[in-house]
C-alpha cells in the first residue's frame, strides 16, 4: 500500500507542473502583446498644434526644395508609403536638417502618423532628382485609399491631397 501511496503521491505532482508552465507562458505572451500594442499607440499621435501655415505643393518644391511624388496606402491597409522628390538638394538640405521638420502625415483634423525618431535620425542623400522613401504604421488604418492627407513639416503643412 505504501507504494500506491508513493505514485499517486507523485503523479499529483506533475499536472501542476505543467500547469505553471503553461500559466507562464501565457503570461509572457500577454506582456509581449500588450507592449506591442503600446508601442503601436504611438505611431498615432493626437494632433496638438492647430498653428500651422499651409503652402502648395509649387511652393514646397520652390521654397523648400521638395516635391511629393506619392501618397499611398500600401501592404494590405497596414502601412502609408510618403515618396518626396530632391528638386533642390541645398534648399532640402537646409529645412530637413532640423529633425522636427522630418515630415509626418496629418488624416483629417485630429490624426497624425508618425515615424520613430530612429528612422527620423537616419542619413538621407541630398542629390537633386533622389527620393526620400517614408513608411508610415497606418495603425488602426485610420487613412484610406482617396481620404485627404496633408503632410506636415514642423509648423508647416502641404496642401491636402487624397492617398492613393
């Protein structure tokens, strides 16, 4: 009888075992999504500054050296693909190299999607006829294909034109 007691003793044992196993990984795999979640809340950021100067797109590329060639919404919804056009690589030189007028996507009123400050930081080639490529987390796919879009430089906004 003591050795009935012994098994059963032991084959209690691991069902819990395995039990904590698996309440660990699901804990893990709940903290990996939550901060995946968080970190994709920050893409989109509430607008903040309703003082901004609208211009054309003649007068970004006069001014500023800069034409927009596309707007688009791309990878099944989830991504926003900005492609900019160096007319002037002096002109683009001097308004990029301030990082906070590193070009965001502004969706409506209240929307703007953003890049991390790591892609913002990172060298571009100032060439005349060279483009920037820009990939913006469309999260929650707050843009879609024909909604207005302005792209906002600093304090500076591109007239709207409709993602492709």
């Amino acid at each position: 009888m003591k050795e009935m007691t012994v098994k059963e003793a032991g084959a209690n044992l691991l069902p819990p075992s395995k039990f904590l196993i698996s309440a660990i990984i699901l804990v893990v795999m709940l903290l990996v999504g939550f901060f995946a979640y968080r970190g994709a809340q920050k893409s989109v950021a509430p607008v903040d500054s309703p003082q901004l100067t609208t211009l054309s797109q003649s007068a970004l590329e006069e001014d500023y050296g800069l034409r927009v060639q596309l707007v688009a919404v791309t990878a099944a919804g989830g991504l926003v693909d900005l492609r900019l056009q160096i007319a002037d690589a002096e002109k683009a030189w001097a308004f990029l190299e301030d990082s906070a007028n590193f070009p965001a996507l502004r969706v409506g009123n209240d929307v703007d999607l953003r890049v991390s400050e790591d892609i913002a930081k990172q060298g571009i080639q100032f060439e005349d006829g060279k483009s920037i490529f820009v990939l913006y987390p469309n999260t929650q796919n707050v843009l879609k294909s024909g909604d207005p879009v302005n792209i906002v430089f600093g304090n500076l906004q591109v007239e709207s034109l409709p993602a492709q």
